[in-house]
C-alpha cells in the first residue's frame, strides 16, 4: 500500500481516542484479535502519539443487552463530558463487526466534529439472512458508513468493503508481527525434541485455543489427518500447543487413534511459542473459518512450512507452494496428503521453509506495515479536517 503522506521530522503528534468494541485491552480470554489490537495500541503510543483507551466497555452483542445499552448511552456523556475542552485529534476504533458494531465511536466522534477510523471493519452480506445476527448487521453497515476511513488487514474483507465503501475510504494494512521474537532457535530444537525423546521422526506441530467450536475442529481435523498417516506407514510425533475447554476430548481422541504419538504442551505463553516452532518440521492447522490466524506467520517467521485450508486465513498468510501448502476445505484429503508431502519430501520441506522465514522478513514486519499506517492515520485526519 502506498503512503498517503511522507512523515515529516515535526509533524504534529496526533491525540487518538482508542477503543476496542469485541474485547478491551487486558481482557482475560486471549484470541488472535486481543493480540492485533493491543499491538496496535502499542506501535502508536511506542511512536509518540497521545493515544488513550476512550472505552472498556464491551458490546458484544450489545443490541441483545438492554442493560449494555444504557451503560453505552452513558459512556458516551462521559466521554464528550471529558473531552469537550480539549477533544482528542482522531477516533480510533479496533475491529466492528456485527457481533459488535461500534456505535459509541459513530457517536462520539460526531459529536466532537473528529475524523473517525476504523481499523479491521468487517462487512458480511450474508449476515443479514438470519434474524439473529441482521441487527448486528444493519447497526454496523450504519458504523461503516458513518466512518472517515476504514483499514483492513485482509483482502478477502476489502473486497467486501469495497461493495458498500468508496476506495478513497478504504485501505490495506498487510498483517504483522515482530519477526525478531519469532526466530528459528537451534538450541531449543535440540533441547525439546531431547525432552520428548525424538529421534529420526517428522514432527508436525499445530497450535489454538481448545475453545469449543471451529478451533477444537481444526486440531481434531490434525489428529485424523496424521492418523491416516501413521496407518500409511510414515513416522511421526504430533505436538499441540495450546488448553482450553476441549483439551480432555482432544487427549482422548489422541490416545485413541495416535497412542504414544501426541504431546499436549498446554498453554505457552506467545514469548516463548518460537522455541516449539523451532522444534516442529511442519506446522499444520485447517484455520476452519479462522479470520487470519497469527499462528501462520509466527510459525512461517521460525521457519515451517505451513499446511493449511486456503478458504480462511490461511490463504491471507500463506504462498501456496512457496511458503507452504493450501487445500480447499471441501476436501479433507488433499489437507493429509499435503502432510505426507512434506515428510516424504525433506528437500520441498526446507525450500519452503527458507522461502517462509523471507516471506514474513519481506512483507509482514509489523513495524514496517504500521509505519506505513501511521503515515495513512495521519493523512486522513488531515485531510478530514480541511473538508469539515
């Protein structure tokens, strides 16, 4: 994406009211989301910019909640009480979907007369068939519309966007992370793999929350598939990261179809996640449904060929036959028989490899790619300001 306005040495740093609609920085579940926004919290204020947190009130659902309703009516007093003297240069709000549409940046942000952005805005179509989620629906088309400008990390939500928003309102931010905390590590490759008592075997590793739902399907997905490998006579260890509500089913379903194969990690903290990616060959998870999936550049950074469904976020992270290997999700099989490819093919394993690494370095740095935010963040408020 090209800059919008090259950084001047002087430039004004901008006051940026914040606010995360889903989940509030701190917010005790982790998800791939809660990391995205609090990093991007954390690159603004790093650079300079007064930025503070406007809100912590969570409006999942909200349009269900009469009670969440009126507490969004009264944060909204709040927040014009506090800023009349001196309101803040730019609204900015973090991710507004239909299960949480941002009606407290739409209206506060009107209210002061300040540009108003939305990073990661989503617009689903298919939202408005079902009665349950149209509210959600209708209330954030409204959002989208109401804001300045609107950023996205994925491509397959630009070109959503771009069905209700003109392209001067619309941008795409490449999704990042911090390559440098996600680096291959020799010695932890050594150190695990002496600990699990591996030796000559291809170890795939997969990584999620066990939260019921799509998450605990994708490593189920992972333990049938490395099953039917094992029955084909290949030799492998499965390593999961990650706990969470269906962990015991998912030990059970490992004990019952992988025996003596599988190890459960449990949780490890985000800091330390390199030193499993450096001990794997191969990692592998479907991302059923998954919007992004940091995993997939976390273990792309450490060096692994990624396996994955290429309908979801896999396609958004992954560079089917250069960084790693995508399927449709409609055929499971091409998913296992991607797998045996790699382990049967150690030469196509490391191409991919080397290839994965210089593919995180070259186009998903999050400093490079917010830098480059930044700059848009800056030309928009600018430019909102000079046509009010």
């Amino acid at each position: 994406m090209a800059s919008l306005l090259s950084r001047q040495p002087d430039e004004k740093v901008m006051k940026i009211a914040y606010y995360m609609p889903f989940k509030p920085l701190d917010h005790a579940n982790p998800s791939g989301d809660l990391v995205t926004g609090t990093e991007l919290y954390s690159y603004l204020a790093g650079r300079g910019h007064d930025i503070a947190l406007a809100s912590r009130l969570r409006c999942r659902w909200i349009y269900y909640h009469p009670l969440t309703l009126l507490r969004l009516l009264r944060e909204k007093n709040s927040i014009l009480r506090d800023t009349a003297l001196a309101p803040p240069d730019l609204w900015l709000t973090y991710h507004s979907y239909y299960k949480a549409p941002d009606l407290l940046g739409a209206m506060c942000s009107k209210r002061l007369g300040i540009p108003y952005v939305i990073f990661q805005g989503i617009y689903s179509t298919k939202r408005r068939k079902h009665l349950k989620t149209l509210p959600g629906f209708l209330l954030n088309r409204k959002v989208l519309q109401t804001a300045d400008h609107v950023f996205t990390n994925k491509k397959r939500d630009l070109t959503n966007l771009k069905r209700l928003l003109p392209d001067d309102r619309l941008s795409y931010t490449a999704p990042g992370i911090h390559p440098r905390l996600f680096e291959f590590s020799p010695d932890w490759r050594e150190r695990l793999r002496q600990k699990w008592a591996i030796s000559g075997e291809t170890i795939v590793m997969t990584a999620a929350m066990m939260r019921s739902g799509v998450k605990t399907r994708g490593i189920e997905a992972v333990i049938d598939a490395c099953s039917d490998l094992v029955q084909r006579g290949l030799s492998l260890r499965l390593i999961i990261a990650g706990d969470g509500s269906g962990r015991q089913h998912l030990e059970r379903k490992a004990v019952a179809l992988l025996p003596n194969r599988v190890v459960f990690t449990g949780k490890i903290a985000r800091d330390a996640l390199y030193r499993y990616y450096s001990a794997a060959d191969i990692f592998a998870f479907p991302g059923i449904e998954e919007s992004l999936g940091l995993v997939y550049l976390e273990a792309q950074s450490c060096g692994l060929p990624v396996v994955a469904c290429g309908d979801w976020g896999g396609g958004e992270a992954v560079v089917h036959g250069r960084t790693g290997l995508l399927s449709p999700a409609a055929e499971p099989s091409r998913f296992t028989g991607h797998i045996q490819c790699l382990i049967d093919g150690p030469e196509k394993r490391q191409a991919l490899a080397t290839a994965a690494g210089e593919h995180i370095r070259r186009n998903h740095d999050l400093d490079v790619n917010y830098r480059l935010l930044e700059e848009n963040l800056v030309a928009v408020s600018r430019q909102v300001r000079r046509n009010k």
